[in-house]
C-alpha cells in the first residue's frame, strides 16, 4: 500500500525531525509547514491567506508542492467527501485515505500549542475530536498511525471532547509523557518574553484563526462585529 506521511503544525512534531528527514516518500503538510519542509511536501492545505504566502514561497524557491485552497492559488482539487472539507488536518487525512493510502502523522496533536501561531492553546478547538470521530465512522483509522503519542483509543472513545481542551486551555500540557511535557514548558517561556500582553490589551481569535492582541476597545468592536472572541 502507498503511504505519506502528514506534516501538523502542533509543537510534538519538533521532536520527531529525524524522522521527518528520514521520510521516504510523499509529504503533505498543513498551513505554514512548508516554511520548513518546503522541499519535501508533495501536497498542502491550510487557510486560504497562508495558502497565498504558501504559493509565493513556491515560486520564490522553486518548490514544487501542489497546493488545497479556496481561492486561485489552488492547483488541485479535493475529491474526498465534501463533509471532510474543514480544517487543513482532517482534510488532508480524509483525502489520503479516500485515496487508499497507508497514513501516518507527526505534529497532529489536536489542540494545544502551535510551532507557527502563538497562544494557539487559548482558542478552543474541540471540533477537531469531534471531526476526527467522523473520519473514524467514515473510514476506520486501521491506516492512520500517530507519529509519538497515539491518540487513536480516545477518539474511538466515548470519553468526552472537552477532554484535551480543558487542559491545554488552562496552560497545561494535555498530551501525556516528559518529552512533550518538556517542549510545551519550552513554549510557554518562549511565548511569554516573545508575546507578553501588554497593560490594557487582550487577546482576540479573529474568525480566520489567528490571535493577536488588541486594546479592550478595539477587541469589543472585532467582538461586536462578529469579527473576532475575546480569548485572555
């Protein structure tokens, strides 16, 4: 069977580069993965205004990664059931297995903290559980294997959502053992000299994702507006 391996953006991924770089054959990534790995991804998906940078940075380096998108930097096109059509992770995990490959995935870590989007622990991403549990019903994971911690038995639990959310939003590290645990210690102290909130700040998720800091007033308009939650 074919297999490729999938590029997440969540921080376990920084312990597995040796196997990432040992990788023989296809890569597909998620959103600004290919800042890193651009030589090497065959495919990529994320949001549409990072797939933009994503196809600039193609063509600067002359990369050659086929690009998922809603927009016209797209030059291929999903063909698995349109219900997978939602964040980059579950897409490109739908997409490989209604394409009959043999699945493996470093750096999904389904909520927590993000190589890429600092505080991506304050937005809530529990819908990824839930997303995963249809792929689960629609195709089995029999072909999917987590690179590092294995997060199949919860998602084929019963165990309920909120379970990874209510650590990782409160700042703790919600995937068990010392390696993670020691990288999420790393983060934290890195995205708090890099990231402090300022006096009269807070920060918002905006609708496309990213969090950013904003004066209170400022941040109740976005809100008011239905363009961003206040998150911290």
């Amino acid at each position: 069977m074919k297999k490729v391996l999938l590029l997440g953006n969540g921080i376990s991924r920084l312990l597995y580069k040796d196997y990432i770089n040992k990788w023989k054959g296809e890569i597909w990534a998620c959103n600004r993965a290919f800042l890193e790995y651009g030589d090497r991804i065959t495919r990529i998906a994320g949001h549409d205004e990072v797939m933009e940078e994503a196809a600039a940075y193609r063509k600067k380096h002359g990369f050659s990664y086929k690009i998922y998108a809603k927009n016209n930097v797209a030059d291929i096109q999903l063909t698995c059931p349109k219900q997978f059509w939602v964040c980059s992770g579950i897409t490109l995990v739908s997409q490989a297995l209604f394409e009959g490959y043999n699945v493996f995935l470093c750096g999904f870590d389904m909520g927590g903290k993000d190589v890429h989007s600092p505080n991506h622990d304050t937005v809530n991403v529990v819908f990824w559980v839930r997303n995963w549990r249809k792929v689960a019903a629609a195709f089995t994971l029999d072909n999917v294997t987590f690179i590092g911690y294995n997060h199949k038995p919860y998602i084929l639990s019963d165990e309920t959502p909120y379970k990874y959310e209510k650590l990782y939003i409160n700042g703790i590290a919600h995937i068990p053992g010392d390696a993670y645990c020691k990288i999420h210690k790393e983060f934290v102290e890195k995205e708090g000299k890099a990231f402090p909130i300022k006096s009269g700040c807070v920060l918002v998720r905006h609708i496309n994702g990213t969090v950013r800091q904003h004066g209170i007033k400022l941040a109740n308009v976005l809100v008011a507006q239905k363009k961003g939650v206040i998150v911290c």
